[in-house]
C-alpha cells in the first residue's frame, strides 16, 4: 500500500469536507480490529475510500472489503484513489443505494462499519445483524452526531436524523446478543460484539 497516496486522499477529502472517518475513531477500531485480522468487511459509505483503504491493513491474508456508495463522482473518485493507494484487488465498491443494495447481499462479514444516511442506521443495523459472524463486530459512526443525540434537542432540520440514531444505540443497548459500548471519539462511535449464544443450563 502506498502511505503517501493515502495522505494525500486524506488531505484531499479534508479540504473539500468530505466526512471521512476520524484519526482518533480509526485508533480505537484498530485496537478491536488488529488482533481480529477480519477476513470479510462491509462497510456503508463509501465516500472517497478513505476508511476503507485504512481497513485493509487490519484484513487478513486473504481478506475483501465490500463497500457501498450511492453518490457516482464519489465512486468514481474512489475507484481512482484505491488504484493509486494500491489496494484494488481488496476492495470491491457497489454503487447504489445501501437501501436496496443490502437486502440482495447474502453473505457472512465479521466487521460491519456503518457510515451513510443517519436515517437509515436502524435499517443498516437489521441488515448487519442478518449478515454479521457469529463472533464479529458492529461499528456505527457518528453515532453522537455533534452531541445532538445525547442532548434534549428536537427542533432541528436534523431531527429525522437524531431520532434514528437514538433508536439505533436502545436497539443495540436492548438486543441480549450484543454487547455494546457508546464512545466519544470522534463523532461519536458505537461498537456492538456479537455475543456467543449462551446455552441454558435445565
Ligand atoms: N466511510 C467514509 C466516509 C463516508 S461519508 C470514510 O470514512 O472515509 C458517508 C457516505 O455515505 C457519503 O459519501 C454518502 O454519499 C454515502 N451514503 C449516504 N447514504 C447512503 C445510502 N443510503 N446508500 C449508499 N451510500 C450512502
Ligand atoms: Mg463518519
């Protein structure tokens, strides 16, 4: 992988604000995901490849991200960038919306990072946990959403937005099958763990 070219997308996506994944939001990711060395990743929003050229370095050997993008410059501005970086043969990108996408995939990931419309997230969620290994891990990005989610704001544009996400942190926080943790990094990170199902003692 060439660090230097993945600098620059970085640099690059910064200047033009596009939201790509946070430096102190990709550590904590590395801390789960480094030991787990996933063989399969989707990720939802793509923008310009940034996170997921990061995530190939966690994969292992043999290890594919799926990736999935709706808006065609920006896959198109992915497809360049994963070319020049390098990492072409470990990164497929699907365009279209995640919304239809998601229900025609059918295979198992053991990493789920989800990071597209705010609305979607309990939808994405439903998917995540039809798709995700029995020992993976649920991320959600901008989980917090500038600390509107934890606040008592309401009267916002944004509103559709911040009610989605807090359905999506109880559903996780209820499911018995996860075990969840809400970070402040970032913008906000919630890391889910597929529990490994308990078998009743009669
Ligand atoms: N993961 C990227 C940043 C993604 S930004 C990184 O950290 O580098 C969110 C992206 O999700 C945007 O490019 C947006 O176009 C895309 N997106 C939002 N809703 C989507 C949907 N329903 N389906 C597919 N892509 C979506
Ligand atoms: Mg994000």
């Amino acid at each position: 992988m060439n660090q230097q070219e993945l600098e620059k997308v970085k640099e690059k996506a910064l200047e033009e604000h596009i939201p790509i994944i946070m430096d102190d939001t990709l550590e904590v990711m590395e801390q789960y995901l480094t030991n787990m060395k996933p063989k399969r990743i989707l990720e939802i929003g793509t923008a310009v490849g940034y996170s997921a050229m990061c995530f190939t370095t966690f994969l292992a050997e043999d290890g594919r991200i799926d990736t999935i993008e709706r808006e065609e410059e920006r896959v198109k501005q992915a497809k360049e960038n994963i070319k020049k970086v390098g990492v072409e043969d470990k990164i497929c990108i699907y365009e279209g919306d995640a919304v239809e996408i998601l229900p025609t995939f059918n295979q198992k990931y053991d990493v789920v990072f989800i990071d597209a419309a705010k609305g979607k997230y309990p939808f994405f969620l439903k998917q995540a946990l039809r798709m995700i290994e029995p020992n993976g891990i649920i991320f959600a990005d901008n989980i917090l959403y500038k600390g509107y989610v934890l606040s008592d704001y309401n009267k916002h544009k944004q509103r559709t937005a911040v009610r989605n996400l807090r359905e999506y942190i109880k559903e996780v926080s209820q499911n018995p099958n996860l075990e969840t943790e809400i970070l402040e990094v970032g913008d906000g990170l919630a890391i889910s763990k597929i529990k490994n199902k308990v078998v009743p003692v009669l």
